[in-house]
C-alpha cells in the first residue's frame, strides 16, 4: 500500500481520538452536576459477588466468637462497631488472672451498654467439686446467670488438667457428675463451649513445636512434657470424645480447633463421628501452616465443614491495656485474618515462609463469619 493511502486512515485515527477526548472532558465538566443531583456510581450488589475482597471488609456484618473482656473500659466495642463485628465475651473458670465472678459482671455490665453488639457466655466454679451439692448448686447457678442474659456456658481445661477428686485423681471431662450438668444443657439447647485440653504442642519437647516454645518454655510449670503424671494428650482428647459420646443432643463447641490443631485429618474425624460438634478457628497459625503444607486440601477443608466452622479470636482485653494500641492490634489481626481467609494474597508466615490466602466462596465467608456463630448460639442479629 502507497502512502498517499494510508493517510485517510491516519487522519480518521486522529479524528476518533480528538472524539474520545472531548467526550471524556464532557463527563469531567458533568460529574459534579450529577453528583449534586444524586447520579452516584452504583456499586456491585455484594451478594451478587462470588468472592469477597479486602475492601469489602467494612460492608460485611461479622462475629466473633471468642472474647474476653476484663475490664469496664469499652474501647474494644468501639472498635467491634466500627470493624462491623458482633461478639461473643466469654467468662471462665481460671485459676489465675481475673476471678470468675468479676469477668460475669464486666460481661454483664458491657450486655446493658451495647445489647445490640455482643452476647456472654457463663461458666461454673469446681472449687466446690467435693460438696455433694454441687450439681444442684452449679445448675442454680447456671440458671441465674442465664436470666441475667447468658446465652451459653463455657468448660475450661482446668477440668482435666487441675481439678481433683477427693482421692487425688483428675477429674476428666466425661465424669459421671458433670453427665447431670450436660444432661440439663442438652435438654435445653444450652450451647456448650469447651476447651477441652491444650495444644498437642503443650506435651512435645520444646524443638518439636510448632508455634508455642515461648510461651511453653516462659511457663514450665504448664509445660505437660516436664509432667508426666498428668494426664496425657490422648486422655484429654479421648475424655472430650466421651463426652461427646454419651451426650449426641449436646450443642457443641470445641475451643481452639478443638484442641487438634495438628491435624486437619483427626479434626474431621470428629466432625464425621459428632454431628453436632462445631469449632472455633481460633489457631490461625495452625491453619496457615496447613495453608503452607498443602494449601488446596486446607482449601477443601474449610469448603467441606463449612457449616462447623466459627471465626474467634480468642482476645482478651485487660485492664493495662493502651486502648489505641489494643484497637489498633485487634482491627489488624481482624483484617489480616480476613485477607487470608477471602482473598489469594501472598502472606508470610513467620518461621516458615510465603503463602497464598485461601480465597473462600463467599456462601463460605458467610457461614464462617456469621451464620454459623447465629445457629450455634441461637440468636439473631439485632437491628
């Protein structure tokens, strides 16, 4: 082709571009105009989306269930409302830190102030194991608590790993006399959250951990690898899964992965065995160590159980505090465990290497976030 051809093209190319940039400047001298009038750019419907983003952090009603609130200061709710969480604030049992008494009335003080953002579970004291009213006075005690606005009870590990018979023997989880305590929540579809043991971490030697040599080796004293007269790993797990056993009507939550971290495998063996076991998700480095290993069977993992799984987090918020600095660390664990759970995002995960996020349908965000924490707990998201 002849030059003297090719310049009509040329010309009509030049022609369409001077178009494009005169429309373009039209819709710049335009814009404010239709912003007054209220033409706004719609964005995707959510539920139109098969995957979340990072953005849609903040459109998204989510719950956490896992929380412990130790003081009156409400800084951590402030922050829950504007991250757009729900909560569940726990009270347990613990031989240390804030007795178990002033945690219910911290969880009863912030359900009068912020009712429409978190609900509270109760628990039980055992320092009284040894009277022989201790079933009727435990499920009187229950009972109280639940026309104070508990929704839930909570078994801490110290059943299992501290509690005594009379004799001198460990009190196990499956005991008969705490039978009668289950027996009254199945009956009443009193959800029921365990923790249940600790991590299978807790009884292998320091090298051979994965995530908790600091913690373990800053406390030898709960460290069951020096103490080999407790009761062993297996004796926890087993105990739990008698439990479980002999109560199949009992609304349950297993703490913590369930106390089997370690193992996404033994983990549905027990969804498999106990229909109506659920757990939290609350040892995140665990999960993103399976993510690392072999990130498409995790993949597969959270897809097949999608309906047993239970965002928590598993954080406290005590009295010494710094509320800018625990708003600021719990907004970012919250929105790192959401990069990791919606997106493909490259991640590192400290001692081990890069990962990619496992990029969840959004039918399964949903059920992690939320629906499942609103069947479990039987509630409904208040207006």
């Amino acid at each position: 082709m002849e030059f003297k051809a090719i310049i009509p093209e040329i010309t009509m190319s030049i022609r369409n571009q001077k178009k494009i940039v005169l429309l373009f400047a039209l819709w710049l001298t335009l814009l404010p105009i239709m912003a007054q009038k209220g033409y706004q750019a719609k964005l995707p419907d959510i539920k139109e989306k098969a995957y979340y983003t990072l953005e849609d952090f903040n459109r998204v009603d989510k719950f956490d269930v896992h929380i412990h609130i130790n003081t009156v200061q409400p800084y951590f709710i402030h922050q829950a409302i504007k991250d757009r969480f729900f909560f569940l604030d726990i009270v347990d049992d613990r031989p240390f830190g804030v007795p178990m008494d002033e945690q219910q009335a911290f969880a009863k003080f912030h359900l009068t102030n912020f009712p429409n953002q978190m609900n509270f579970a109760t628990t039980f004291k055992v320092s009284n194991w040894n009277q022989k009213d201790w079933v009727a006075t435990t499920i009187a005690h229950l009972k109280k608590s639940f026309a104070q606005g508990a929704i839930a009870v909570k078994i801490w590990k110290n059943i299992g790993m501290d509690l005594r018979s009379e004799n001198g023997d460990f009190v196990m989880v499956d005991h008969p006399r705490i039978d009668s305590l289950l027996t009254f929540l199945s009956d009443n579809d009193i959800p029921l959250l365990g923790h249940n043991g600790e991590p299978r971490d807790c009884w292998l030697p320091l090298e051979e951990m994965t995530f908790n040599q600091g913690y373990y080796g800053a406390h030898p004293e709960y460290h069951m690898y020096l103490h080999p007269e407790y009761p062993s790993y297996e004796d926890q797990i087993n105990a739990r899964d008698n439990m479980l056993k002999k109560h199949p009507n009992l609304n349950f939550m297993g703490a913590h992965l369930g106390s089997l971290e370690w193992s996404l495998e033994e983990l549905a063996k027990r969804l498999d065995a106990y229909p109506k076991m659920r757990v939290d998700i609350t040892r995140m480095p665990n999960l993103k160590l399976h993510t690392f290993n072999d990130r498409q069977k995790t993949r597969e993992f959270f897809i097949t159980y999608q309906d047993r799984l239970i965002y928590g987090t598993d954080t406290a918020i005590n009295p010494m505090d710094k509320p800018a600095e625990l708003k600021d660390r719990i907004h970012q664990k919250w929105l790192d465990e959401w990069a990791f759970l919606v997106t493909d995002r490259p991640l590192e995960l400290k001692g081990y290497g890069q990962l990619k996020g496992l990029k969840l349908p959004r039918e399964v965000i949903d059920k992690i976030y939320f629906e499942n924490a609103s069947r479990f707990l039987v509630f409904t998201k208040k207006e």
